[in-house]
C-alpha cells in the first residue's frame, strides 16, 4: 500500500470573501482564523455571540498536490477521510467526490480515474452546520439540550459543539482528522477482529482477518504476536472467501489489568496481507490479554451492575469525559496525555466518554490501555429526540460500524452504551405527552432493537447497555436505585444537602456533581478587572447552568461564611464542590457490594467558565481534583458522623489483604487531644468494613465544645500513613475557628522543591498556590492539625516554568479557610 498523506498546509477562506488565508489540515475553521488574526478569542468576555454568526457562512478549503506515475499505477487508488466536519463538498480536479454529512465517519472514495499525473488541486467545501440545524428545526421541531442551538438532533456533529450547561454555542468545523490517497494493488485489509478465550494458565486468540481483493492472486495473511518482553509467535494462513482465521495460544499470558490491580501489559499483533512478490497490506494492533465485561446478577438488593476484570469484580472510579475544546484545530495527543495522567494521578480507574462529544481519536484509547483506565463508551445521542427514518439509520449504522471495529480491540475498553439520558428522558420529562408516540416509538427502535443488535454484530466480546441511565428498559423507571445505573441530580438542581448522598444505594452511580468556578488565573484569562464579579455580565456569560450562581451560592451559604472577596468565593465553591465529590463517593465506597461505581460529573471543561469539572479548561486542578485522589485512593479511610457518634471504616479497593492500624484523636481547635484510641485492621482484598464506633456524647455535652473540637483518624500500614481525613460536629460556618498562622519553610532538592508547613491551630482546607505559575503538588487542599507539621512536594518538572528557589518562595502562596472571610 502507498500512503499519500494531504495534511499540512491548506488555504482557505470565507466563500462570500476574496482574501485567501493559510491553513493547517488536520485542523479547523476556528483555528485558522485565528491564526489569521480574522477571529477574536472566542472565549473571551463575550465573543462567543459574535463568533456564533461567523458559524452561519460556508468555507473552502483548497491545496494542490503532485501524484506521481507510481500512484496512478496501482490497481485501486482511495481518497479516505476520517474526520469531515461536517457538511462537505469535496472535490478533485473540478470533479465531485464526496458529499458528506457526518463528523463521526470515515469517508472514502476511488478516484483512480479522477486524479492526473502531475498537479492536481483538491477542494472541501464546508456548509454551515448553524445555518442547516436551524433551518430543520423550523420544518420538524426535534427536541435537545435547551442550551443548545435548536434543530441540532437533524445533524450527526457533536452537539455540545452547539452549547449545553457547561459550554458556549461554538459549533467549528474543518477538516479534523487525516486526510490521504491511498493505492493498493491486488487488495487490502479491510478489518481485523479479535477474540479471547481465557483458559487456566493459557489464551487463546481467535483472528480474522477480512479481506478486500481485486485479483485472484493468492493471497494469504501472516499474523504475529509480539509479547511485552519481545517474544513473538507467527502464523500464516489462506485467504479464503475473502477471509482468514489463524489462532494463537499464549501460555503464560501477562494479563492487563486497571490501574491500581495490577499492570497494563500490552502484546502487539501484526497481521501483514502478502501476494506473491511480497506484502500488499497490514495492519498493527496493540492488545492487552484480558477478560472485562459487566455483571448481572440478582442478589438481596437487586441485581448488580458491576465491572469483572479477570474474574474479579472492581469498583470503578472516575469522572465524565467531555471534548477538551470549542476550537478543535487547539487539540493535540500532549493535552490528552496530560489530562489523563491527571486522571491516573488522581487514582481514577474508570473514564465514561459522554454521548454528547465525539468518538476519541486512537490515542486517546491508546492512553487509555496504557495507563489502566477503563472506558464506559457512550454511543454519540445525548439528551435529545431523533427522527428514525431509513437515510438516518443508515448514516448511524455506517457510523456505528466504523468507530466500533477502530475502537473495540483496545484493552481499556469496557462497555458500549447506546446514548446518554435518552430513556431517562422519555420516562420523566413528558416527551410522550409533548413530541408524541412516534418519536417514542423511533427511540425504542432506535437503541433496543438496531443500536444493540448492530453493536453486537461488529463487537460480540464487549457489554452493551442500551442508555445512561438504565433500569431493565423499556422506559420503564430507568433510574432505580436496585438495578442499572444512576444519575443523581436532586443534589445541585435540587438543592437538597450534599449529606442527601448518603440516603443513596445505587448499583453504580455514572452521574452526580456540584459546580464550581475556576481560579482567579484562569477567569483572569477571559475577564477585565471589572468583570471579576460573578454576577457580572462577562461571569453570567461564562455560566451556562440557567441559575447556576446562584445555586453555587446557595451551595457555599449553606456550609461557609460568606467569602470576603472575589477570589476567596471562587476558592470557597471549589470547597463545596469537593466536600459533595468527598461525601458521596467515600459514602459509596463504603458500600462497596451493594454499589460498585461512582462516576462524577465532570472532569474537564471545554471552555474556561463555570461548571462541574475537577480540572479546568487549562487543565488545572480543583479542589475536587486533589480531593478525588483521596476518595479514591485504592485504601481510603473514611467516617461517618452522626450527630456526635462517628463510625470509621476503610475500603480496600486492591487484590490484597490490608493490614494495618486506625488511629483517631478527639481535639480541640487548638489541636489539644481530648480522647484518642487506635485500633489493629485487617480488611479482605476488594471489601469494605466498619472498625471503630465511636461516641462523643459525653465529651461533647455543650455547644461551645461542639463548635471548637474536631476528630482526626489516621490509617497507617508499615510505618507510613495510607489514608486519613477529619470531621466537624458542626458545619464548617460554624466552627470557631482559631488563625492557624500557617508557617512556611521551602528547601530546594536536584529535582524538586520541598514544602514545609506547620500550624498554631486546626487550619481546614489548606491550599497552596504559586502566583503567575502552575505545579504539580505532591497533596493539597488538606486539613492540617497543629501538632503535625506537613510536607508537600513540587517536582521540578511539574511546574508550568522554571523557577529558582528564591523565585518559588516569593511566589508561593498558602491560605486555608479561615482566611477567606471577613
């Protein structure tokens, strides 16, 4: 095969304009005006509204090309696109060849007989996606997200491209995947496919390999499977009817595991189609030996709904995956990296990518295998009504067939789901009532006949759920907490307290959240001065939850002082935000059996602005962020307080035994012990238990020491503290805090700078900053007691610049809660 690649550089402009402006391929429109200095920021302020017209024009892309003879002379010569955003005209030569209609799918073309050999010129010709939804949704209303531009379930384009509750109406387009001429001779690989069998000791492995051939030449394919310590095994095999099965068995297989259970070892399969002068085609796979599906099974509180890898069952934890950016020429394989190493630093081993997006490109699955993180993959319907017509069923089943066999051999993947709240939609929201029984009825058609039974057929080995959240579908009551999986929003839209979590037993929980604002250096970024207030207008811009400040306040006066000023409100609801991520999920986690996921919403932005993420649209971490790597922490401690009764537990998320010690200490604000005791645990791998009943009646008989004591717990194993954590007998508001005046001592090693802090008094939710630059703290966001000094580290390569100590000292900034209000 000879790849001829058409990325780099392109040019293009607006249709109803003359000027022509450089452009990158793979890329987009966005980002080419940009560069061109044609767009403003459209995150800035208020651009957003502007921009959103620049989407109502058409644009052409256009370059030339030198084919050669050699490129003429095979026997097939392809045009494949896998990324066209979304509306496309394209042609060669003045000749059409593709007319599209789909971002999701790959798209190819035989232009043997179009191209000549010499300069050849190639034209994309993008209509307006803005302007076509709307169009639509005026001759058939199809209901969305009523934050979006309407009309968007007519058009296959991620549709919070067009806004929802977290994100602008943005909707970009281009160009945003590769592009390429391919000649082949004879044939080529059209898909490879393959299956496990796990036996005691041994697996094996089922390939087929498909076939396209234009002659018959005798072809055979010859596959190899090289093992992670360089080992290989080699077949060979007869294409026969366009086929070939060839079968290893791998003893001693090193099995993939998620992170935290075990390691990710990944076997490389090579399968090379050959004629007789030699190779045609082939095709590489990275594969981890594994068994991964979900369980049912009928038990005391229902049926279970639970990830078993390798026979065992885990409890997955992680958070909603969003697309990273509005302006989709900005994404890049070192952005992806870096927010999912967040991901495995936070000790996630689960990531749900949400049907509102777009399928991932490789590497993000890639990642994904590499660092043991499991992914729930939505199909791309979220929040809408969809018009089952015959062009529609046969646009998504071509779409269905190309992401699921580029995606459904990679280790992390997990579970395939049909859409994201549809059913949920269709049982609570009235759509009967106001879209009518045929829209009902297309649904059902729709995700539990076409969707599974197509799924199924290209990926037998993976589960498949038919919608988030689901019960036993049929819409019927497809959010019981005995059966599925959950989304819970009576926390935050309901306003009920972050402690309503605790009255809740789902089998796995893939939705809950509470929102927050970014910190001051990223509003920074799209603000003035004067608009650092959230009820500005540039604030309210940047907040796309209808009357989401004003819940963020509610959420803050119902358990902190009023903040003093602007950058203390945005640090203190990064607090609540925490605290509700930290009481739900340890919560959970203490149940571990009868609930065995939580998923929260969200871990990224898309935008900088408000929202429910834990990492922000640079990437920075949130107080949610740094408190998920201790709820989720593969040993967690946790308590559980009511009134002044506290009870102490400890999950042991690990294929081990736990061993180790539980020490507690009933302080003052001063950090003065009133009680203390400690007790041995030993807790079964993948379990959780109760260790200690504790009652402070006595000890807490009136309020003042109700509202100047605190509890403090330590688990520790071999010497060195696993997991801990603190609790209030009142709400924070109320506690009488005493000013910890926080000392800070900095020393400099090769390689990282190192943090001490020490305390006069209890300091609760001690955060450190560096002015003007981002870290990577070793832990933050953390209760301090006055008695024991903290060490934080910061390596040298995780700081967003070089900094010499002086410089690190100067810029280092510590507070905790006490210093956020008047």
């Amino acid at each position: 095969m000879q790849l001829f690649t058409l990325g780099g550089a392109w040019r293009m402009k607006r249709t109803d304009e003359a000027e022509w402006i450089d452009a990158v391929v793979p890329g987009s429109v966005f980002n080419d005006l940009l560069h061109a200095g044609k767009m403003e920021d459209p995150f800035y302020r208020d651009n957003e509204l502007d921009i959103l017209e620049l989407t109502k024009f058409d644009y052409e892309y256009e370059r030339s090309f030198e084919a050669d003879s050699e490129l003429l002379a095979h026997d097939v010569v392809l045009l494949r696109c896998e990324g066209l955003d979304t509306l496309c005209e394209l042609s060669i030569n003045g000749q059409p060849v593709l007319s599209t209609d789909n971002m999701h799918r790959t798209y190819e073309a035989d232009v043997k007989g179009i191209l000549r050999a010499g300069r050849n010129d190639i034209r994309v010709l993008l209509r307006s996606a803005t302007r076509f939804v709307l169009e639509k949704d005026k001759e058939y209303h199809l209901t969305s997200c009523a934050d979006a531009v309407p009309g968007i379930s007519h058009l296959r384009k991620a549709h919070s491209m067009f806004g929802w509750d977290w994100g602008p109406k943005l909707p970009d387009a281009g160009i945003w995947r590769d592009i390429s001429i391919r000649g082949y001779d004879l044939g080529r690989i059209d898909d490879v496919f393959v299956a496990q069998r796990h036996e005691e000791g041994a697996v094996r492995l089922d390939i087929r390999t498909d076939v396209e051939q234009w002659a018959d030449a005798g072809l055979s394919v010859r596959a190899t499977l090289e093992a992670p310590d360089g080992t290989s095994l080699e077949k060979e095999g007869a294409v026969d009817a366009g086929s070939s099965s060839l079968t290893f068995d791998v003893a001693d297989p090193q099995l993939w595991w998620p992170h935290n259970y075990g390691d990710q070892p990944l076997y490389t399969l090579r399968v090379r189609l050959q004629g007789r002068e030699g190779a045609v085609d082939e095709r590489a796979l990275k594969i981890g030996l594994r068994t991964l599906t979900i369980r049912q099974e009928e038990d005391r509180w229902g049926e279970s709904f639970e990830f078993v890898v390798n026979g065992r069952s885990i409890f997955a934890m992680g958070a909603n995956y969003i697309p990273e950016d509005n302006v989709f020429g900005r994404l890049s394989l070192e952005r992806t990296d870096r927010l999912l190493q967040s991901c495995v630093e936070a000790n996630y081993n689960c990531i749900r990518v949400w049907g509102g997006g777009y399928y991932p490109d490789d590497d993000f699955y890639d990642l994904c295998d590499r660092y043991g993180l499991i992914v729930w993959q939505d199909h791309l319907y979220a929040c809408g009504a969809y018009d089952f017509n015959e062009a529609f069923k046969e646009n998504i089943r071509q779409e269905t067939i190309d992401n699921v066999k580029r995606i459904r051999h990679h280790a992390s993947l997990g579970l395939w789901s049909g859409n994201n709240e549809l059913e949920y939609a269709w049982a609570y929201w009235g759509w009967t009532e106001r879209y009518g029984e045929k829209l009902r009825d297309d649904y059902l058609s729709q995700f539990e006949q076409f969707l599974p039974e197509l799924n199924a057929s290209v990926d037998p080995n993976t589960f498949y759920w038919r919608s988030s959240p689901s019960s036993a579908g049929g819409i019927d009551d497809p959010n019981k907490e005995s059966i599925g999986d959950m989304h819970y929003w009576d926390v935050w839209h309901g306003r009920k307290p972050i402690t309503e979590f605790r009255t809740l037993f789902p089998r796995f929980m893939s939705e809950f959240g509470l929102q927050s604002f970014p910190s001051i250096q990223t509003v920074e970024t799209f603000t003035l001065p004067e608009d650092r207030n959230i009820f500005s207008y540039v604030m309210e811009a940047h907040q796309k939850n209808g009357t989401g400040n004003e819940k963020i306040m509610y959420y803050i006066s119902e358990y902190f002082k009023y903040p003093k000023d602007f950058d203390s409100l945005l640090y203190v609801s990064q607090l609540i935000q925490a605290e509700g991520m930290r009481v739900g999920v340890e919560h959970w986690r203490r149940n571990r059996g009868r609930c065995m996921g939580a998923i929260y919403w969200q871990l990224n932005d898309i935008w900088p602005g408000a929202s429910w993420s834990s990492l922000d649209y640079f990437g920075r971490w949130k107080a949610t962020h740094h408190a998920a790597k201790r709820f989720f922490a593969p040993v967690m401690a946790s308590a559980c307080e009511d009134g002044t009764n506290v009870s102490l537990h400890v999950t042991n998320e690990t294929l081990d035994r736990f061993e180790g010690r539980m020490t507690w200490r009933l302080l003052d604000r001063s950090s003065r012990i009133i009680e203390s005791g400690e007790t041995d645990v030993s807790v079964d791998a993948l379990s959780a238990m109760e260790v200690a009943s504790l009652a402070f009646g006595d000890a807490l008989d009136t309020k003042k020491k109700l509202r100047q004591s605190y509890l403090e717990f330590t688990l520790v194993a071999e010497g060195r503290e696993i997991s801990g954590g603190t609790v209030l007998f009142v709400k924070s508001k109320y506690f009488d805090f005493l000013d910890p005046r926080i000392g800070v001592e900095v020393a400099e090693e090769p390689d990282r700078f190192v943090v001490k802090l020490s305390g006069a008094a209890f300091a609760q939710f001690v955060s450190l900053d560096l002015r003007g630059a981002d870290a990577r703290w070793s832990d933050n966001v953390f209760h301090l007691s006055a008695d024991r000094p903290k060490t934080v580290t910061v390596p040298k390569n995780g700081l967003s610049e070089p900094l010499a100590l002086a410089e690190f000292r100067e810029r280092l900034v510590v507070r905790s809660l006490f210093d956020t209000y008047a």
